[in-house]
C-alpha cells in the first residue's frame, strides 16, 4: 500500500460544534496496526463525528511498512489533537518527528494505548530521547515511556504464542464502571498471549488476562497460578 502522505485524514459530516480531532498512531510488526487503525478511525470518523487523522511507518516511496521503526511522518498533526490513539512496538523516531509526541504527552492531553504500547520506543539510532525506550535504566525513567507515562511496560508473556488465547475477566469490584457498562465478564476475548504487568499502586485495573487452553474464546482456562 502507498500513500501520497503520512497523513490520511477521515472525515465526517457533524452538525454543531467542531469536531474532536483524534489522532491514530500505526507502527508495530506483529499486531497489524496499519490495517486495523484506519478502520477504526472510519467508524469514529462515520458513526461518531470524529475527525480522525491515521499516521504509518512509511518507507521513502511512500510505502507503509511497518518493519520501519524509523519514520513515521505526520506527526505534526498532534499539534490540533485531543486525543491519541498509540499503536507502535519498538519504534526509534528521528528527533524531529519525535519532537511532536514529546510535546503532545507533556501537554497533558490523553492517550488511548494499545497492546505494544506499553513498549513503543527502543531507540538506537535517536538518542535525545532514549530515556522513553521500553529498558531505560535512567534514574526516573526507568522502564521508559510506557512505565513512566502509561503505568508499564513490556515484563513478559504467559501462554503458548499461537496455541493459547486470552479471555479478559472483570477485575473484582470493577464489575460497575463506567468503561466495563455492557460488557460481561469473560466476554472479551483475543487470539493472543496475556502480558504479565505490575501495575502502580493507585492504578485502576478492570480486566485481568486470563490464559487460556485453545485458540477459541469458549476453551477452558489454563490449570495453575
């Protein structure tokens, strides 16, 4: 796939006020989130009157890749966003488009981040800001971005990679907020392995993974701790 742009800009008609302005991040090798992001910015963008902005790991000829942990451009968009939706595994962005999500997370403004997240940045290359990589031993940053910013980042899996999936249970005393409201327990279901985490003490866990014995949402769970 090629884009003219980095940018690709999904748009609703929405009467009234002006439209929030959420921005999709895209960048990891294993969850496809170049293809899974822009359909869900189209459903923000159509169902709810969002404008939606969809950004890629680009090759220079314009080709997304995500193999490319070095490119992503378009982020100067988050300069009109409120909100951001992080998708990205590993990512070591150049200093001037790093520069931009700097700005966004130091703003204040929210995040949604999904899956890899929690380890989007391992920089090498780009140094001004290693201390955001997912290891960073830095006197407080360790563990990075995601420990620093989203509450973790990455330990390790349970579960067998492609034979064991992963069934979310409400966590106790979360059965009735406002996030869960319509979702039953058990009802949340990945073909993926469960990620271990130690989350901060005053962090507001809801799901908790549970491993299960197959690749179907209904197998039973895993026996042991």
């Amino acid at each position: 796939m090629k884009l003219a742009t980095a940018l690709a800009l999904l748009c609703a008609v929405s009467a009234g006020a002006a439209r929030k302005h959420i921005v999709l991040i895209s960048g990891d090798e294993e969850y496809r989130s170049e293809e899974a992001l822009p359909q869900f910015a189209r459903i923000l963008a159509k169902h709810h009157g969002f404008r939606c902005s969809v950004l890629f790991a680009l090759d220079p000829d314009g080709t997304v890749n995500p193999n490319r942990s070095d490119n992503n451009p378009g982020l100067e968009a988050l300069k009109t966003a409120d909100l951001v939706v992080l998708m990205t595994r590993f990512r070591d962005w150049p200093d001037e488009q790093m520069k931009h999500f700097v700005g966004y997370v130091e703003s204040g403004r929210p995040i949604v981040a999904l899956r890899t997240a929690t380890h989007a940045f391992a920089f090498r290359k780009h140094k001004t800001w290693a201390h955001w990589s997912w290891n960073s031993k830095q006197p407080g940053w360790e563990g990075g971005f995601g420990r620093k910013v989203l509450g973790e980042t990455w330990v390790s899996h349970h579960g067998a990679h492609g034979k064991q999936s992963t069934r979310a249970i409400i966590a106790p005393g979360r059965q009735k907020h406002p996030v869960l409201r319509g979702i039953g327990d058990g009802q949340v279901w990945g073909p993926t392995d469960v990620y271990t985490a130690h989350p901060a003490a005053d962090a507001d866990v809801l799901l908790l993974g549970q491993v299960l014995t197959g690749m179907r949402p209904d197998d039973p769970p895993l026996p042991g701790p």
